[in-house]
C-alpha cells in the first residue's frame, strides 16, 4: 500500500495480498487497520486532523469501510 499527494491517492501494490509474513501472506484489511491505528496514534500525517481518500482502487473499498473510513460521496474520510 502507497499514500501519495498526502494521503489523497491510495496505490495498492498488489490486490489484497501485499506483504508475506511468518504465517503466509497479510491481507489488505489487516494492513489498513494497522495503517489507521498509526494515523490515529499521530504516527503519519500528524498534522492533519482527517485523511480523505479521492482515488483509490476499488478493490480497496471493502477494507477501507472495514478499518473505520467513512464514505462521503465518491470519497472516503478518517477522523482521528
């Protein structure tokens, strides 16, 4: 998973399997909640208050609903 432009665009490297592990391959719902709990924690973006996602893929999409992004129109949001 890349941010890029300040977490505005959202690139998967690879559809739901991104990394390996000890035990096999990490899917993409267990690495968005990871990445919101470092948000949350100010460990990224620390300065803002809201990451808002305007491209993503849709793949991407069940994950983001999953890790407690909220979906505003055509985009999704992450309060802090």
């Amino acid at each position: 998973m890349v941010m890029e432009r300040q977490g505005k665009v959202l690139r998967l490297l690879a559809e739901n399997k991104l990394a390996e592990s000890r035990q096999g391959e990490v899917d993409l719902d267990h690495i968005m909640a990871d990445f919101v709990q470092t948000f949350r924690n100010k460990s990224v973006f620390a300065e803002k208050k809201r990451l808002l996602i305007k491209e993503y893929p849709i793949a991407a999409e069940a994950a983001l609903r999953n890790a407690g992004f909220v979906k505003e129109i055509t985009d999704y949001v992450l309060y802090r």
